[in-house]
C-alpha cells in the first residue's frame, strides 16, 4: 500500500516538468538525497525532497550552476551551521538575477524600439531609407507579417 505522505517519480515529474530521467540524473548527482524505495522498487519522494526539487528547479531556471546548485545542497545537509553561507549564495545569485533582468529590460527596449521603427514605416508607406514605395504590390507585401 502506497504511503499518501510520498510521490512517485511519475508525480513529481508532473509536478516539477522535470522528466523522469532528470530527477534521476538530479538524485545521481547528489543534488537530491537518495529517495527511498517501496518493495516494488519505485521511489518514494517525501515533502522536504519534493521542496528541495521545486528550490533547484528555479535556481537552474534562473541561471546557477549546477555547482552552485551542489555546494547548497551540501551545506543544506551541514544544517542550521550554514544558513549565513546559503543566504550569502542566495544574495549572490539574486544580484545575478538582477542584473540579467536589466540587461533584459534593456534588450527589450532596443526591440520595441524595432518595432515601432518599422510600424512607422509601414504606416507612412516608406522603404528602409525612408523613401516613399510607390509600388502597390510592395506596399501590399511591406504589410505582410506572416512567413509566406
């Protein structure tokens, strides 16, 4: 009989978009601890696992690697003796964050930039020097945004 206090594989693949595979590379790597298995042989995640998977999840989403990744792992095992070295990481890695979300907003400003370029352009029926297209079928095609 399955405890109700642990997950499959399967349920945390779909619970984290992890594929299975994954969480075993994960479990392999020592980024996860061991999981326990039942005496069918399938793993057992517990609650703290699961909520380690969700924290690694977005600690790779957002760019650490997966050394990084380890060496929190690590002290997270070293229990409460480390909490000032997991949050001086965390900081670390949230200036990271920071600073790739204004390079971000820049590059999204440099593109909406583009696009109002080009809407102009469009609009007042001009070629990429700015001179007036007088063909009707190329202001037709200077219309077109889909690939075709």
């Amino acid at each position: 009989m399955p405890d109700d206090s642990t997950l499959s594989i399967a349920e945390v693949s779909a619970r984290t978009g992890l594929s299975r595979d994954t969480l075993r590379w994960y479990e392999s790597e020592g980024l996860i601890p061991s999981v326990p298995r039942n005496t069918a042989g399938v793993r057992q995640y517990d609650d703290a696992t699961v909520r380690m998977i969700d924290l690694l999840v977005r600690l790779r989403r957002t760019g650490m690697p997966v050394a990084q990744m380890r060496d929190f792992v690590t002290m997270v095992e070293q229990g409460a003796r480390t909490h000032g070295r997991r949050m001086r990481l965390l900081e670390n890695h949230r200036e990271e964050i920071e600073s790739r979300i204004r390079e971000l907003a820049d590059d999204l400003d440099a593109v909406d930039g583009k696009i109002a370029h080009y809407r102009q352009l469009i609009d007042a029926g001009l070629d990429c020097a700015e001179q007036p297209i007088t063909d009707a079928d190329e202001r037709a095609q200077q219309r077109r945004t889909d690939d075709d």
